[in-house]
C-alpha cells in the first residue's frame, strides 16, 4: 500500500514537473509580492481609500489558484498558448506508457559557440512530443540537468523514471547543419531508432519536425506528422534561441542582448 501511494504521489510530482508549475508559482508569487509593494508606497500618496490596499491584497490572493489551474491546463511553447491534454500519470499508467526524457543535444560545430542552437533544438522536440497523446515525456527542468553530464543514459534515464532517452549532437558550419539523434532504450543502453541529417540551415524545422514524428511512431505508432515550430525563418529562429539564452541568465546586461536579439528575430 505505502509502495502504491508512493508511486501515485511520484506520478503527480512528476506530472506537476512536465506541466511546468512550479516556475508559474513562483514567477506570481515575485508579481504580486511586487505589487503589494508599489500598492503599500504609492496609494497613500495617490489619496487612494485605506480600503484599496484590502481590495489588492485580496485580488492577489484570488489570483493564485487560478494561475495554478491555467499553468496546469495550458503550456507555453514557441508556437504559442496550447492546452494540455495529457492525462495525469497514475501508479500502473505510467509504468505501462511509453516515456521518454529528452536531453539537450551536444555541440559539435568547431567553436563550440553553438550551445544555445543545440538547446533550442532539443526543446523544439520537448514541446512537440508533449502534445502526443499516450507518451510521458520527463520536464525540461529535470531532463536538462544533464546538459553538461556525458554519463551512462541507462543511469540517467532510471533516474529520470524514463524508459527511453534522446540524445543528440549538433554540427553547424557556415550554412551547413549535421544533426544525429538517438533513441536509446533505458533497460539496455542500445539504440531503438538513431539518424544523422546532413542539410542546410534553412531546413532546421524539417530536421525537428521528422525526429519528433519518428519518435512518435516508434513509441506510441502514431501516424501523425508533428509540427515542432511556427515560423519559417531560420535566420529569425537563431536570434530568438540567442535571445532566449541571454534572457535565462538573468543579467542587465544580458537583458539587453536578449531585447536586441528578440528585436533582430521580428525585424
């Protein structure tokens, strides 16, 4: 009984994970704290009734479930606001689906500057195999702690609770792209399904979108080709995923990259 409910309570944590609502309570929790702080310095001096300050904090508290419940029904991806529609993963359904955590691809272009592509990338794959329906697909905050770890993918993939991983590499030259990517079995380390794309830049989507769909036929025989971007635009792609790069480290400076590169992939 305790093995069961241990396991339930794994599924749920896991689930909460995938959904990513952990960064949306904490991202509301730092907005209102910060509202109430402008609310307490300025209301007073605005001549605003001693009963405005109530009506925030109130708001703000109101506010909270329903921030939890939309970051549990609806995921951000690059291709916009979608529903999710995966079902919650229970003791015996998510020992019997097909799960899979996806690492971020290693760089192998000859500067190894390339990081940021590589990630964008595998996170392009991430979101599109969540929205295949009858596959667990491990939380990017969990799955990407090993950007930096060349370790056994049986390990890392008993770790992550998965039964398969993909891995990957990334060599970009000039206009030239290399991309492998392997599905690896967690029980005994061999590749399921392994490819090397040879192409150019501008067929970066092609190469994200044929991965995912081959992905979802190997594991849960879907038929349906997955789209992984909404844009067109290789050039505009790179300087977003530069962007999102600089945006992440949480600097003034890097700050300002990020609104330049952003300002670069919409010009």
């Amino acid at each position: 009984m305790r093995e069961r409910r241990h396991s339930f309570l794994a599924g749920i944590s896991a689930e909460i994970l995938r959904r990513r609502v952990y960064p949306v309570v904490v991202a509301y929790a730092l907005v209102a704290w910060a509202l109430l702080q402008i609310g307490e310095v300025t209301f007073e001096p605005l001549g605003l009734p001693d009963w405005a300050m109530s009506v925030l904090v109130a708001a703000a508290i109101a506010g909270f479930p329903i921030a939890v419940i939309l970051s549990w029904m609806f995921d951000i991806t690059p291709s916009g606001i979608r529903r999710d529609t995966q079902e919650v993963a229970t003791d015996s359904t998510f020992e019997e689906s097909p799960s899979i955590a996806v690492l971020p691809f290693t760089d192998m272009s000859p500067n190894k500057d390339q990081g940021y592509f590589c990630e964008g990338v595998a996170e392009a794959i991430l979101n599109a195999l969540t929205m295949v329906e009858g596959l667990h697909v491990a939380a990017r905050v969990s799955s990407f702690r090993y950007e930096s770890v060349d370790g056994d993918a049986r390990v890392i993939g008993k770790s992550l609770g998965v039964k398969t991983i993909l891995e990957g590499s990334v060599r970009k030259s000039g206009n030239r792209l290399r991309v492998t990517a392997q599905l690896v079995d967690v029980d005994d380390g061999y590749h399921i399904w392994s490819q090397t794309f040879d192409r150019e830049l501008k067929d970066i989507f092609a190469i994200q979108d044929e991965i995912a769909t081959n992905i979802a036929a190997t594991l849960v025989k879907s038929i349906v080709s997955i789209v992984t971007s909404g844009t067109s635009d290789a050039v505009a792609y790179d300087f977003y995923l530069r962007g999102k790069k600089f945006l992440k480290r949480f600097s003034k400076n890097d700050f300002e990259f990020a609104r330049q590169m952003f300002r670069h992939a919409i010009d």
